[in-house]
C-alpha cells in the first residue's frame, strides 16, 4: 500500500510543479532563488537527459513507454509476493517519475523543467521533480541489493 500511495505523490507532486511552472515562471528566463546556488529557469524539453534526442519523439515515446511497461510488470509482481519486497519502494518513486513525464510528453509533446542548480564552470542541465525521482529511484534500486534483507 505504500508503495501505491509513493507512486501517486511522486506523480501528482511532479504534474502539480509543472503546473505551477507554467503558469507562474516566464518561458526560458531565469529567476534567481538562493543566490549562485539554486534558479528557476522554465524550459520546454523535446528530448530527454539533457534535451538530447529532441525532436525524435516517437522513439522517445516507444522506447520509454517499453521501460515503463517492463517496471510496471515488475512492481506488480513484487506487490503480488513475488521478488524482493524491499523493491517496492524505489520503483515506485522511478514509476511515478517516470509517469509523470511521459504523460506529459504524450499530452503535450514536450516535458516542462524548471529547476536549475549551476555547477562552477559547467552549464548544469535544467530538470524537474520526475527527474529527481527517477535518478534516486534508479539509484536506490541498484544499491539495494548490497545490503541483507533481514527478512528472509
């Protein structure tokens, strides 16, 4: 049940931020929030990690929609009692990040980043919450595994 109830924030948080970003932040300007650590920039991203493949949304929207099928079947196993429980958790934080930005990839053509954090001398990529999610997500399923289940 948790693990339902994480997929739906993380989705509902993300879709709602976006909003707001939409409807609050100008279009490709930047607005500073902590001073040279942390901007609001609204951007319109066609491609994914990092804008790259940007105008090849059809493969986008098969290749991502084939990942997200594939985790899906996963999570639904492991809430069925098969597999490692304890991998509920982090698939769902990927699952409702990555929902949330293929819905609005699907609805829109284009997903909405926002958040911008500058790395000294390095142009720093523009993200969202979905993104965070599916990086710690991904992160935390793929450590997991190194630590004993007590359970078992």
């Amino acid at each position: 049940m948790r693990a339902i109830v994480t997929f739906f924030s993380i989705l509902g948080l993300d879709l709602g931020t976006k909003h707001w970003a939409e409807q609050k932040l100008p279009l490709n300007r930047k607005k500073e929030i902590v001073k040279n650590r942390l901007y609001f920039w609204h951007i319109k991203n066609g491609g994914m990690a990092y804008n790259r493949f940007d105008g090849r949304r059809k493969g986008i929207l098969l290749s991502t929609g084939g990942l997200l099928a594939v985790y899906t079947g996963l999570f639904f196993r492991i809430l069925g009692g098969k597999g490692d429980r304890r991998m509920a958790l982090p698939l769902a934080v990927t699952l409702g990040g990555g929902y949330a930005n293929f819905w609005e990839r699907l609805k829109k053509g284009k997903v909405t980043d926002f958040l911008y954090f500058p790395i000294k001398g390095k142009n720093a990529p523009i993200f969202n919450l979905a993104d965070i999610a599916i990086v710690f997500g991904a992160t935390w399923m793929t450590i997991l595994p190194c630590f004993k289940n007590k359970k078992k």
